[in-house]
C-alpha cells in the first residue's frame, strides 16, 4: 500500500527586523563590546609582547603557539563586533604566527605592522557603533570616527633586522 505525503512548497515566512529591533539588537551588541573589551586587549598586547620578542630575536614556541591563539580569536570575536578589517589582520597574524619554521625579516616586519594597525583598528569604533549611531540620530558614542590619524610607536629595542631602535607606524584607516 503506498502514502503520499503532501509537501508544502510555499516559503515560510520572513521576519521583518523593524527599526526599534535593530537598535535593540545593535545596542546589545555595543554593550557586550563594553564587556569584552578588556579581554580583547589583553589579547592584543600579548601579540604585541610576541612580536617584541620576535623582533629580539627571543619569540619561543610557547609565546608563539599563544599569539597565534590569541589571534585566532580575536579574529572570530573582532568581526562579531563590527571589526571586519581587525578581523581580517588578525587572521594575518594568525598565519604567520602558524607552524614552527623560523619567522624570516619580511615576516617579522608584516607582524610588526599588523599588530600596530589591529591596535589602531580596534579602538575605533566598530561598524555596528557607527550603525548605531546613524539609527540614534547622529549621536556619536565615541569621540573619534575612522577617519581620524592613528599612530603607534612598538618599542623593539635594538635588532640586528632593524637600523631604527623604534618602529613607528602610521595608519589612516578611510571607509
């Protein structure tokens, strides 16, 4: 004896997110930003630290295997935020921090510029803050924009790769 099964090939129903939801859902977002940000850059100076001693000729396996950890995530949790260049420099550094084949001058230079400009990147605000602030009408929720210059200095001490004591980057970061 056969069945027949009636399938509905209508499409379900799509739920339209109005204005008010979006700003729920998007100031959500901007406070659990507030919550994370302390871890987030506890993960940014640890990259930092891995690649100042990189840059000394003093990176081991452990802080590696660590900044490589630490990028990872903060590539997953900086786009979460609205971050998608940060994401997209920590998972740079991911890959360069990946294996245990010696990090060669190009790459140990790429670190050195990456970190600063996901530094940069990180403390401005997000896409989701920016989204959030045209919905609020203008109202800015931090003093800088993307626009603005931001300038690091990464102190690297003296290496046989580097003429300059210092390294200094300056990153434009334009929509």
């Amino acid at each position: 004896m056969s069945q027949a099964i009636l399938v509905n090939s209508s499409p379900l129903p799509r739920q339209v997110v109005g204005e008010p939801d979006r700003q729920g859902i998007l100031t959500a977002i901007a406070k659990i930003w507030e919550r994370s940000k302390a871890t987030t850059f506890a993960r940014v100076v640890i990259l930092e630290q891995a690649v100042i001693a990189l840059l000394e000729d003093a990176l081991g396996a452990e802080l590696r295997r660590q900044a490589q950890q630490e990028a990872y995530e903060l590539s997953e949790s900086a786009s979460s935020f609205g971050f998608a260049e940060g994401s997209r420099l920590a998972r740079e550094m991911e890959s360069l921090f990946h294996g245990e084949a010696p990090l060669g001058q190009a790459e140990t230079l790429r670190l050195s510029e990456l970190v600063v400009a996901l530094r940069c990147e990180l403390e401005q605000p997000s896409s989701t803050q920016l989204k959030l602030e045209t919905l609020l009408g203008g109202c800015r929720l931090r003093s800088q924009t993307k626009k603005e210059k931001c300038g690091r200095v990464l102190p690297v001490g003296q290496h046989p790769m580097l003429p300059q004591t210092i390294l200094s980057v300056d990153v434009v970061l334009i929509d």
